[in-house]
C-alpha cells in the first residue's frame, strides 16, 4: 500500500505531480482529483495513459481559482 504523502506548503510539492498529488495538495479524494484533472483549463500533459501536472502550471492554475468578493 502507498504511503499517502502530506503537503505543508507548496516547496514541498515534487516537481511534476502525480493525480495523486494534487489530490494531497487540495485535500480532496481521487475521484474528484481525477474529474477536476480531466475538467477544460487544467494544465495537464498525457504520456501515454499517464497524467502528469507540471508544478508551476498547477500552482498558477490554483491562485487563478480565488474568487474574491467584495
């Protein structure tokens, strides 16, 4: 069984992640990891049937998400 990994801040985050990872990350389960991954505007790169998330995009697609209100 893998050792489920636990993200305290973003220098912690390797730097391509794995579904799993972002999953971590954001603190939601794999199902919805792997639905938010497939979804339009997520930065993502397909080898194969693998799904890999460059760090950098991932973080930038992250604060673009904030909603503020005012």
């Amino acid at each position: 069984m893998q050792e489920k990994m636990l993200y305290t801040n973003e220098k912690d985050l390797p730097l391509c992640l794995k579904v799993s990872d972002v999953a971590a990350a954001m603190g939601v389960g794999s199902v919805t990891a792997y639905q938010l991954v497939k979804s339009e505007g997520f930065p993502r790169i397909t080898i194969g049937k693998r799904i890999v998330i460059p760090k950098d995009a991932f973080l930038n697609w992250l604060h673009k998400q904030v909603q503020t209100t005012t």
